[in-house]
C-alpha cells in the first residue's frame, strides 16, 4: 500500500432491501491519521454503509479494498480479522460488569490452567486507556453502571482500539452528551487519528465535524454526494451537501439532484 492510498476503499457499492435500493453506487475510502467524517440525512444511507464495511450486512456488488487489496468480508469476524472495528450508539456495554471485563467480553484471555487471565487483561485494559490518555477513570475495576456518559463513549472506543483495529467507526460518539463530556470524547476521537489509526466519525453534529474532521463524506438519498477535505467546506456547504446532495460546483451533478428531488416530490 503506498503512502497516500487509502487503507480503506469502497467502490461502486450496491445495496438493496428487496426493492428498496439503499446504496447506490457509492465509493467511500479511509486514510491513516484522518478522521474522515460521514455525514447525511436520516436515511441516506450512512448505517447501511457502515454495516457493509463492518460485514453486518454483505455488499450486492461494488468492490471492498483494504490496505490496497481486494477482500471479502462476510460478517463482522471477517472485519474484525482484518482490522474494522465499530462502536455503535448504544455502546453495547453490560453494566454489571466492570472496565476489564466489558473490554474482554467474548474474547477473555486464559492463562496455562485455562483460567481467565485477570493481571493480563487488567494491565492491557490500563495500558490502553494510559496510551489514549484517558484521566477521567479511577479504576479499571470500575463497574460500567458507575460511569458517567462520557466515560462510557471512552471505555467502549478504548475496548475498540485494543484489538489492534486499524480502523475505528463512531456511530454518534457525542450523542447526548454534556458539553465538557463532548470536548473528553473529541479529543479522543482526534487522539485516535493522531496515533495513526483511521477514523471514520459518523454525525449529525456540524461542530463536531468542523472540529476534529480531516475530510467529510456527504450521503445524500443512498448517493455519495462528495467526499473532500474538510477545510475545502464552509458549514453551509457541509448542511447543503446533506439536504441538497450539491453546493455549488461541489456534489452530484445538478441533472440527478433535480430528478431525485422530483421524485422525492
């Protein structure tokens, strides 16, 4: 893979649901060190791609790319294997259970007497917060029900990172979430790009994106309406792209937003 190709790359994605065509055509790519965020109405079509990438759901045609190869990803196993790992909205944490074991839940080290293996995975649970630079949690013991919102969003991106993902997807990491929990996470989200991993940031929050994004993906009615560098963006091109599919000489051409807008209408 060379320096500037991207380790991630959709192309040419399809996918439907019966005859409901969800994904048309899209191309997607990742870099290492970005956040590149994927921003769109409701059902644009960001969840949909996402879980193709994730292989909750397979591609009907288009091809899958990672680290400069074609792959074949036919469930999130095959992901994982190869690196992708997501963290969805509800966090997917179980609140009776403390740090360590949230973070090796299903995937428990044992030690020789095929025991678990707890100073292992609570010193890898504290060495992967410390390299995040995560100060807000006391203990690794610390059960999951004591945690405030904010420090839930960072045990589940540091359960992520651990498995040595390459790419890290956040599905609404910021949703309702206090303003100084918000700044704890963003900062987190930018550490994770800065440590070289590639970022792929879902929201509906323009700041966020403004504020630690390298590059925005625009889904516009299952179309990628453009994916460009973030400072090439004002907000109001970023709000048109997602309601419009274009801003300017910026998107879809005008001939397939006015005739997906017709039959939108």
């Amino acid at each position: 893979m060379s320096e500037n190709e991207p380790i991630l790359r959709m192309v040419g994605i399809n996918k439907s649901f019966g005859p409901v065509s969800v994904l048309k055509g899209v191309d997607f790519e990742a870099h290492v060190g970005e956040v590149t965020a994927l921003v769109g109405d409701n059902g644009a079509g960001k969840s949909t791609l996402v879980k193709c990438i994730g292989g909750t759901y397979s591609i009907d045609s288009g091809e899958y790319y990672f680290e400069g190869r074609p792959v074949r990803v036919h469930g999130p196993r095959d992901a994982s294997a190869l690196g992708v790992e997501i963290v969805y909205q509800d966090l997917a944490l179980c609140e009776n259970l403390d740090i360590v074991q949230n973070m090796f839940l299903g995937r428990e080290r044992l030690n020789g007497i095929r025991t678990l293996d707890e100073p292992s995975m609570e010193r890898a649970a504290g060495e992967t917060l410390a390299s995040l630079s995560v100060r807000t949690v006391k203990s690794v013991r610390q059960k999951v029900s004591s945690l405030s919102g904010g420090q839930r969003q960072t045990v589940a991106i540091a359960k992520a990172v651990l498995w040595n993902s390459k790419v890290v997807i956040l599905d609404e990491p910021t949703a309702a979430l206090g303003v100084a929990q918000t700044a704890e996470v963003l900062r987190l989200v930018r550490n994770l790009a800065d440590k070289g991993l590639a970022v792929i940031l879902i929201s509906h929050n323009m700041n966020d994106v403004l504020q630690v994004s390298d590059r925005v993906a625009a889904l516009y009615l299952g179309q990628m309406a453009a994916q460009v560098k973030r400072t090439e963006l004002t907000h109001t091109q970023i709000v048109e792209l997602i309601t419009a599919g274009r801003s300017g000489n910026i998107g879809l051409p005008l001939a397939t937003t006015l005739s997906t807008n017709g039959a939108a209408a």
